[in-house]
C-alpha cells in the first residue's frame, strides 16, 4: 500500500512540473535619432565661453 503510494505522489509531481507554462517576452531595441543644428552647437560653444570667461577658476 505504502509503494502505491509513493508511486501515486511521485507521478503526481511529474504530472504537474511536466505541465509549468513557460512565458517568453521579445523587447525590441529603441533607436533615437538626434540631429543637431550648427547653429545649436555655436550657442552652446558661446555659452560655455562666457561661463569660463566669469568663472576662470571652473575647471
């Protein structure tokens, strides 16, 4: 009687991990183009130069 069951418990465990779902998620990569106007760096570049020119001791 005792091997039944041990024999019912362990086909019982095979019966439920033989049935685990198994989810499986697909990310795709983001790509983000950026374009930058000559005119956006100049202001930068300024930018920083008058930041530097006021504060020499920055850097």
């Amino acid at each position: 009687m005792r091997a039944k069951l041990i024999a019912l418990a362990g086909l019982t465990l095979v019966g439920l991990t033989a049935c685990t779902p198994t989810v499986r998620v697909e990310v795709a990569p983001i790509t983000i183009y950026a374009k930058l106007d000559a005119n956006v760096r100049l202001q930068l570049d300024e930018d920083v130069k008058a930041l530097i020119s006021k504060n020499p001791n920055l850097f």
